[in-house]
C-alpha cells in the first residue's frame, strides 16, 4: 500500500486507510518520489519532472496514457 499523502512519523496517518492507496511496484515508487500523486477524485497527477520526460516512450505509456 502506498499513501496518499506523507506520514513522516506520525503513526496515526501511517496506519489511517483513508490514507492508502493500492498501487504496484512503478507507480509506489513514483508517489515516494514525488513523481506523481491523485488529487481528491483519484485522478493522477504528474510532476513537472514527469511531464518534461513526455518524450520517452516509457513515460507515454506508462503515464500520460493513463
């Protein structure tokens, strides 16, 4: 589970499932960097550092597809 926005070391936001989302391997990862993130309707939103990598096959696929 990933979270939907960051916990630092409160325990309470930690274990809060409002504040989990399911997410795989590529897209955990891209939240913990602050790649990307989903705004209150669940819709994903991507970094200016994503958008800039438009270009790249990956990022097409992967995330402006979505």
């Amino acid at each position: 589970m990933s979270h939907c926005s960051p916990c630092t070391s409160i325990a309470e936001r930690r274990s809060n499932s409002t504040n989990q989302i399911a997410l795989n391997s590529l897209y955990g990862k891209a939240v913990d960097r602050h790649l990307i993130s989903f705004d209150e309707n669940f819709k994903l939103v991507l970094s200016e550092k994503v958008k800039a990598q438009a270009k790249y096959e990956m990022v097409k696929k992967y995330f402006l597809e979505i």
